[in-house]
C-alpha cells in the first residue's frame, strides 16, 4: 500500500477534502444556528396563534399581531447583525463574539421553553442577540480561513 493513501480524508498538511481544516467545525457551528432559527421561526408564528383552551396551549393572538412579532423579530436578526459585528471589531474578537452568540441563542431557547409571555419575548430578544453575534462573525472567520485572491475563497 502506498504511503500517498490517507486512511482519513484529513490530509497531512491539514486540509479536509482540499479546504482548511477549520471550514468543519465553523460549518457544523453555522448548521445548527441555522437549524436553531429555521426550525424556530416554522413553528413561531403558530404557536402565537394557537387557542389559549387546546392541551397544547399557545398564546390566543391574533393573525396580525403574530404576523407583526415575527416580522419584527426576523428583521431584528438581521439588523442586529450590525452592531454584533462591530462589537467583535472593536471588543471581543471574532472567535470570542461566536462561542458568546451561540451561547446566548441557546440561552434564549431555555427561556422560551418557560410557559409565559414574559419568558417568550424575553427569550426572542435574547436569540436576536445572540444571533448579532454569530452570524456575522462566523462568515468572516471562513473567509479568514482561506488566502486572499485564493481560488476557493472566491468560489462561494
């Protein structure tokens, strides 16, 4: 057997399938936040609207006023993803603003799963920050992840 045959796909110069080792670990990162946001924001709005007297309680809103909540939470994630930034910039640093974020998204859903309004909209502010954190900070830490003018850094 030649020595060129890896018995893993890691090579020795530490590239995972021609990509830096690290692209795994920030993409599994990026899955679940995305998972976490995704599969939140399916269910957010029936939850809203869901009769307060069924055995699965909801909140008893109105179609508008859920519809209005998760308009304004889903441009908050993407608003606040401004000042996250910038408080990796200037504060924490990349790394740190990602491990902070995802704490506090996971932070968020714990409150959220507390039966009342006040945990649930408590727990939507806490994951819009968390998510200012992460999100950002977690694009930038791929590209710095390849050389600049790099093919594969161009690629997408």
């Amino acid at each position: 057997m030649s020595d060129s045959i890896q018995s893993n796909s890691v090579a020795e110069d530490g590239h995972f399938f021609g990509h830096p080792r690290g692209l795994a670990t920030l993409f599994f990162t990026e899955m679940w936040e995305r998972f976490s946001y995704y599969g939140m924001r399916a269910i957010l709005v029936l939850y809203m609207v869901q009769e307060l007297h069924t055995n699965n309680s909801g909140m008893g809103l109105t179609t508008e006023l859920a519809g209005a909540i998760y308009g304004i939470y889903t441009g908050m994630v993407y608003l606040v993803a401004l000042p996250g930034g910038w408080i990796a910039d200037r504060v924490l640093g990349q790394r740190k603003a990602v491990m902070a974020g995802g704490v506090v998204i996971a932070l968020g859903h714990f409150t959220m799963a507390v039966p009342s309004n006040l945990t649930f909209y408590l727990g939507l502010m806490i994951i819009v920050l968390g998510t200012g954190l992460l999100k950002p900070n977690i694009s930038a830490m791929v590209a710095d992840l390849y050389p600049e003018g790099g093919a594969r850094r161009d690629a997408g």
